[in-house]
C-alpha cells in the first residue's frame, strides 16, 4: 500500500511539474509603419541583421510600461553594403 501511495504522489508531482514546463505563448508579431507609437520600456531582444545589401525583415521584442510583451516586425537595410 505505501509502495501504491508513493507512486501516486510521484505521478502527480510529475504531472504538475510538466504543467510548469510548457512554454509561454509567443506574443503576436505587429508590423511597424510609419507614425506607429510604440512604448517601449524595456527592450527584451532584437534579431540580428545578414550582411546583404538590402531591404530586409527585422524583429524587435520589448515590454511596455503595464508589462506586457510586444513583438513587431519591421524592415532594415542589411549590414551587407560596401561604403566604398
């Protein structure tokens, strides 16, 4: 019987610690625009930028001032251009 009970505390420890585990959802990606006002209080991660010489897509994640987590997409010129 103890043997029984263990099992059944280590199957419920077990279950709630993969309840623990599972990510958190992804905030939704905004695409900026020009004008677009965005509060910005903390700056979580950027993507980085290819060496290409073009236009390309850009992400930036970062928490305004309530907390809450915002992810937009905007666009960049590559880091891939000659300034010769």
């Amino acid at each position: 019987m103890k043997h029984l009970i263990a099992l059944l505390l280590a199957g419920i420890a077990t279950t709630a610690l993969a309840g623990e585990t599972t990510p958190t959802s992804q905030p939704t990606v905004e695409h900026y625009s020009y004008g677009t006002t965005l509060d910005i209080a903390n700056v979580i991660s950027m993507s980085s930028i290819p060496k290409v010489c073009e236009v390309v897509p850009a992400q930036m994640t970062y928490e305004d001032h309530q907390g809450q987590r915002h992810t937009v997409e905007y666009q960049v010129m590559g880091d891939g251009c000659s300034t010769h």
